[in-house]
C-alpha cells in the first residue's frame, strides 16, 4: 500500500515515465543511476511496477497498461481487456445500466463495464487491490462511472443493480483450485447471489464438468485468438443454453442438442475445433457444417473430404496416414525436407517436444503431424494448413 501511494504522488508518477520502458537486463544500472536523486524504496517501486506494465501489456492495450497500476496476483488473475469488452457489451445489449461487480480484483472488468457506459459498484475485499481498482478508474478517467468499495462481498447488497458480475478467486496457495465449491467465494454462494438479481454472469474455469452448471445458467465458453479464456454462467439470458465464442469477432456458435457425430474414414481434411468449441462440447455442430465425422470416437478431430471455410475449426490437408511408428515418420519427414514440424496431438501420450528430439526434422519445408488415435489405433497424420 505504502508503494502505491508513493507512486501516486506527483515524484511517483514521473519516476514511472522515466522508467517505463526499461530493459529487465539494465535494472541494475538504471537503478543504481536513479538512486542518487530519489529515495531506494520508490525506486525499486517504480522498476517493480514498470516491470508489471510490461507484462501486463498481453491483456490489455498498451496505452493502457501504461498508465494503469498493477499487483504481480493481479497480473495473472484479471480478465484480458478484449474479454472483458465482449462481456461488458453483452450486458449492454441487455439493457443493464448498473452492475455490482463483486471480487473485482485490479477492476479489469469494471473498466470494460464503465466504457460501455455501465456504472458499477466494484468490490474487494483486499486493501491493496481494493485501492489499485481505484487508481485504475482514476487513471483511465473512469471515476466517475465506478465506485471501489472495501469490503466482503458476501455482506454487499445488489437490490440496486440491473446485473451481478462474480469472478471468483480460483488459485490458492498451492495454485489453480479445481472444485468450484473451494473457490473463494463458493460457486453456490455465486449462484445464490445471481438469483437475486436481474441478470448475472459468474466467471468460472473453462474445465468447469457440465454437470456443475446450474440448470436456470445458460454456459458459454470463450476463447481468444485460439486460447481458451473462460467460462462464464449467465442467467437471467437462456437457462439450459450452451455457446461457444471466438474472439476476435466475436462468432458465437449455439448448441443445437446434436447427438455425438459418427466415426468415419479419415478424408482428405481434418479440422481441429477451437478449444472453446471443445469445452462446450459443440463438435457434433460444427462436424454437421462440415458434413463430417469423427476418426475416433473418443477424439474431436472432424474429417471430411471437401474443404469448408468455417470460423469454428482449423483445416489441414492430409497427405499421409501411418501407424503410430516414429522409424517411418522420421524417414517421411528426411524424404520431404521437412525441417519446420508442427506436432499436435489428443489422444497420445507422446510429448511433442520428445517427439522432435527423436525424429530432428531438418530441411526447408514445413509440415504438421497430428498424433491421434484412429478407429482406436494410434494413428499419425501428416499434413499442413489447408
């Protein structure tokens, strides 16, 4: 608390332009250079909090993340800005002016909300955090739209708000939490404080079980530039709904209730379901777009023999099929030239990085192997982006 203040102050402030765009590799050196004409302590505050900026910069906007504050927890736990946007807007579209946004860490979300023109109640019951949720709204020029309050969330009353955003902590001292009831607070404390108000959107882990989610919550899972994010509970919207969004887009695809799709030869195409459609378990829709199949049942590769442009799945032509047998890959891949090799795999317990130490591609071309199962047999696939 003591470092924020200080860079708060009009010294801090200028001692963080200063620094912003240090070198890790020369700390030392700048350090040891600004020392002479400001106190040690604000300092190592300034570099420290120059050095979360630049990280920080993966999630959101770097003009942003210039002039923001950040905690190393609250780095790693805020929602990506691009996240919190779509969020923010579907609250919009819904007709929500007012949302009590309950375990708001460093305000991430209620800086997507307030520029969605949103007032929000932002609550934490941390100081630091509390306070750095501040700072952030002041920063951005946002204050006016949101109020961080101190407290349990537990104890906050929501009666006045259209929606309740609850994005509760999931990582602990021994890492990431799992079981959504040892999550602080509870999902069932969540849930039961999404009952009462208008709309809600409870931010969980996207390996939630499907069973875990609430009958009267529609579930979407989203993903950002292929990396899985989130799954978010709403209520309020669908009850029983399943989505998957990409972003950017963002491309929404709804579940339809399809049964799982059928097994059949692999074709000349394969395509690999964004992990957003995986976990929401929307590959029976995208393989009926597809008019396709699985190669295995247990495996959400669908292939087909036409190729089809959609938003939900990356294509790849295949060109070889082989038994799982490292012997002939590594020959195949010597007689193509083949020294850029992308590996994927599901349903093998082969790492890819073991596999490239084995096979050492050499050569100018490219290619990528899928290690799979087919029909149930371990299967390698060759072949590139279609």
């Amino acid at each position: 608390m003591n470092d924020l203040d200080a860079l708060l102050t009009p010294e801090g402030r200028a001692l963080l332009d200063e620094v912003r765009d240090t070198d890790p590799a020369r700390e030392l050196a700048v350090a040891t250079r600004l020392r002479r004409e400001h106190p040690a302590e604000l300092v190592s505050a300034a570099l420290g909090q120059a050095r979360l900026r630049q990280r920080a910069a993966a999630k959101f906007a770097a003009e942003d993340a210039g002039r923001m504050f950040f905690t190393p927890h609250g780095v790693e736990q805020s929602t990506r800005a691009s996240v919190a946007a779509y969020r923010a807007e579907r609250f919009r579209e819904l007709g929500v002016t007012s949302v009590a946004d309950l375990c708001c860490g460093i305000g991430g979300d209620a800086l997507a909300l307030a520029r969605a023109g949103i007032r929000v109640l932002a609550v934490d019951r941390d100081p630091l955090t509390a306070r750095v949720a501040r700072a952030n709204a002041e920063a951005l020029g946002l204050a006016e739209l949101i109020e961080v309050r101190e407290a349990d969330v537990t104890e906050i009353d929501t009666a006045p708000y259209d929606a309740v955003f609850v994005d509760p902590a999931r990582r602990g001292g021994r890492g990431r939490i799992f079981d959504p009831e040892a999550y602080s607070p509870p999902l069932s404390w969540a849930v039961q404080a999404a009952g009462k108000a208008r709309y809600a959107a409870l931010k969980i882990a996207p390996g939630v079980p499907h069973e875990a989610i609430p009958a009267e919550a529609g579930a979407e899972w989203i993903s950002d530039g292929g990396d899985v994010k989130e799954a978010v509970l709403w209520f309020g919207t669908e009850p029983g709904s399943v989505r998957a969004t990409l972003l950017p887009g963002p491309r929404t695809l709804h579940g339809t209730g399809l049964p799982d799709p059928r097994v059949r030869p692999v074709g000349r195409y394969l395509y690999e379901p964004d992990g957003a459609v995986v976990r929401a378990h929307l590959v029976a829709e995208v393989a009926e777009a597809l008019d396709g199949g699985l190669v295995d049942e247990t495996i959400a590769y669908v292939t087909c023999d036409e190729l089809r442009p959609t938003p939900y799945a990356t294509a790849y032509e295949i060109t070889d099929r082989l038994p799982f047998n490292l012997k002939k890959l590594k020959a195949l891949l010597r007689e193509r030239g083949v020294g850029i090799l992308t590996v994927k795999k599901r349903g093998s317990a082969v790492e890819p990085e073991e596999l490239r130490r084995k096979v050492k591609p050499q050569g100018p071309n490219a290619a990528t192997v899928f290690l799979t199962r087919v029909a149930g047999a371990p299967t390698m696939l060759i072949g590139h982006p279609a």
